[in-house]
C-alpha cells in the first residue's frame, strides 16, 4: 500500500486527535516500518489495519466508522492535492474516471500501487452503480470517499450499498441515484 494512505491517516490522527494519540498509536502496533511513512514508498496493508485496529481500541469507535471517516479525509486532500482529476461535469462523470483514468494515473506514477477495481454502471440517466472489488477489503474506505464526492459536486444523491463479497475478494455495490429536481 502506498505511502501516502499511511501518511493521510497519520496526519488525520494528528489534527482531529492529537500528535501524542499519533505517537500512542505507532507504539502499540510494532509497525516493521517503525511508522516512518514517505508518501512515495509502500508498506505492508497488514500495517494500516493495524493502526486503525489501535485508534478503535483508544476511541471506542467502530474501525467501519474510522475507515469511513478516513475515506472522506482522503478526499480532501486529493481534492488539494490533485485538482486537474475533478475538472469533471458532474458527479457521474467523476465516479466512471476513477478506473478509466484517475487509478490508470496513478498507476503510471506508481506501478507497485495496488488498487481496486471500481467499475461503473448506468442504469439510466440518474441511477449509478459503482462496483467495488479489491482484495484489501476497503469497501468502507469506497464509501467514505464516495459520500464525500457526493458532498463535493453537491448534488442530491441517495447512496445505497450492498455487500456482495463470495470469493476471495471483497465485492461491494453502491447504487446511487439523482432525487427528482437535481
Ligand atoms: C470516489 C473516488 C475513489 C474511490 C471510490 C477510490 C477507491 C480506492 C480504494 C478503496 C483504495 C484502497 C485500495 C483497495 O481498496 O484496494 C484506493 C487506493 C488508492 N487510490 Fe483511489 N479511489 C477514488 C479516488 C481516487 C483519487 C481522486 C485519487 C487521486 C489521485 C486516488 C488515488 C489512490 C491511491 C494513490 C491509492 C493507494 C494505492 C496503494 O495503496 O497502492 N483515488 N482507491
């Protein structure tokens, strides 16, 4: 997993908690890596469900509340941090780019990233299905980041979400669809 989602959650740990539950959290996991993260290196995924594992214990929170939480962080900062991706016309639009040209880029820059597939599917002008297979189990990270690129375009959306999941990787369906008048 690359550096950055490491780096992402350590920062978001850092501004909503504070530094001391960042150190508090690195300590307890025994992280190979010693939690010294560079955005452009890559880590061991066990390493992240770790760190949230620990920040669930400390809080209290579910680690689906946490994961969705760290999804919709995340897309702030590729909102900051990469803007070309969402010069889109809409919602839509955005959400069918991610596997035809937002992974496909990162992809490029980074050819050990491992990335899920996040197909799409229309099933009318104003109903989405986006499906999710990966096998690093993130459908709560989808979420989290889809939700939150519903808030981005401002449109009014109902998300739904399935758990399909029967094989090795985890398959998660979110039907989105446009309410009347948007
Ligand atoms: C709503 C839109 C998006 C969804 C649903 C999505 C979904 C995901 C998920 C769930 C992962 C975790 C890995 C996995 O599950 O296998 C991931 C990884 C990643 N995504 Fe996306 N993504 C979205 C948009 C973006 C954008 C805009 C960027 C910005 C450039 C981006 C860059 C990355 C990177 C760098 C990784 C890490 C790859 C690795 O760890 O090796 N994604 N994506």
């Amino acid at each position: 997993m690359k550096g950055i989602v490491f780096t992402e959650f350590l920062e978001m740990v850092d501004s909503c908690m504070s530094p001391e539950m960042t150190e508090k959290l690195i300590d307890q996991c025994n992280l190979p890596s010693g939690g010294a993260y560079t955005t452009v290196g890559t880590y061991d995924h066990a390493e992240i469900i770790a760190l949230v594992g620990a920040l669930s214990r400390e809080t209290g929170m579910p680690v689906s509340d946490l994961v969705r939480a760290f999804g919709a962080h995340l897309f702030s900062r590729f909102v900051a941090l990469y803007p070309k991706f969402f010069e889109v016309e809409d919602l839509f639009a955005f959400l069918e780019s991610i596997d035809s040209r937002v992974h496909v880029d990162v992809r490029k820059l980074y050819p050990d990233a491992e990335l899920p597939r996040v197909e799409c599917s229309r099933a009318h002008d104003n109903h989405l299905a986006v499906h999710y297979r990966s096998g690093r189990a993130m459908g709560d990270l989808a979420e989290g980041l889809i939700s939150s690129a519903i808030e981005h375009f401002g449109e009014d959306v109902a998300l739904e979400r399935q758990d399909l999941s029967g094989g090795a990787e985890q398959y998660v369906r979110f039907d989105l669809v446009r309410r009347s008048g948007s």
